[in-house]
C-alpha cells in the first residue's frame, strides 16, 4: 500500500507558530513519527509539500520511503530500503490536472559490493505523470 502525504504552505512554522493553538511539534517531527508507523506497518509513505508560483501552476517536492524484507522464511532479518526525492510540477486547468514527478534514488542499504543502491533497476530512477479530469 502507498500513501502520499503532500503539504501546503505554512507548515514549517509548525511548533514556532502560536505553540499554544498548534503545539510544539514541528513537520520534521510528525513526518519522522510518520516514516516510523509506516515501517513498521509495511507501507510505503511519500511526502512532499506544493506552492502555488502562477495562477494555475505549483511547484513542490517529494520524498519516498520504500523497504522490503527479501526473506520472510529466515524472519525479519534483513531489510532493503531506498530514500527517493525529487521535483514535482502540477497544473490545474479546472476540469483536468495534470503532475509529473520525477523521483531519482537517493540513496538505500544495507549496501551491495559496488552499489548503495537497492531497488530493482526500474525503480531506481522513477518518473510519474498522472491525468486527472472532475467529473
């Protein structure tokens, strides 16, 4: 399962912003707190935050988190994860939208000879353009 978590303006004021209507805990907290239920859950958490730079154009990024674990007959010994992140753009022309990401891996573990990377190689590099129409 994947969820994607995409914030808007404001939010890193969070936990310096009135503290005592909104708390002290800041994004980085919550997003941390976030990845750490999703491990352990098994699902893949993205999060990004968007600003509007034109009418009708914003502008963000996004972050992926993504583990397995390769052997489930010898238990949970063993995880490969990656960390992806990268630029999206999105244009809403009112009844149709449309966002392209493009998601490059960063970096994952435990590291083979040679690589740091983890996924498969159609994973490693990731570009998303998704079409969306109201109806």
């Amino acid at each position: 399962m994947r969820i994607a978590i995409i914030n808007g303006p404001n939010l890193n004021l969070l936990g310096t912003r009135e503290p005592a209507l909104y708390g002290t805990d800041t994004l980085a907290d919550i997003e941390s707190r976030l990845l750490k239920v999703a491990k352990e859950l098994g699902v893949e958490l993205s999060t990004g935050l968007s600003y509007r730079v034109a009418p009708r154009f914003w502008l963000g990024a996004e972050a992926r988190y993504h583990s397995v674990y390769p052997d489930w007959t010898h238990g949970l010994r063993r995880e490969n994860y990656a960390v992806s992140a990268g630029p999206s753009l999105h244009y809403d022309g009112g009844e149709w939208a449309v966002t392209a990401t493009f998601l490059p891996q960063l970096f994952g573990g435990p590291g083979r000879a040679g690589s740091s990377l983890e996924l498969d190689d159609h994973e490693k590099t990731e570009l998303r353009v998704k079409i969306s129409h109201e109806f």
